[in-house]
C-alpha cells in the first residue's frame, strides 16, 4: 500500500511538472509575440511619423516657392 501511494504521488508530481513547464513554455510565448507586436507598432508609429514629417516639409517647400514667386 506504502509503494501505491509512492507511485501516485509520483506520477501527480510528473502530472505538475509537465504543467508547470506547459504554463512556462505558453508564458514565453505569449511574452515573445506582445515583444513582437509592440515592435510591429513602434514601427508603424515610425513610417507615420516619418510621412508626416515629409509631408510637412512639402508644404513648407511649397509655401516658400508659391511666396518666391508671388515677391518676383
């Protein structure tokens, strides 16, 4: 009976092991594709920022030629 209740425990102890990594395993996981999101929208935020920033100096090119030939 002493030997039965050894192996069960046993085995519960491998049954919680294996969860316990499972958790750990999915735990990086999760960690690893929120890493890679946020990267995905800081370089979203980037390409906007840098077409808007483009865009401004567009306009303001074309504002100074618009005002150069308006003084002419």
């Amino acid at each position: 009976m002493f030997l039965q209740r050894n192996v069960a425990y046993q085995l519960e102890e491998e049954a919680r092991k294996r969860i316990e990594d499972t958790k750990e395993t999915e735990r990086k996981k999760a960690t690893e594709e929120l890493e890679c999101w946020k990267e995905q929208q800081r370089q979203k935020a980037e390409e906007v920022s840098c077409s808007s920033e483009f865009c401004f100096l567009y306009i303001i090119q074309h504002l100074f030629s618009v005002q150069k030939y308006q003084t002419t």
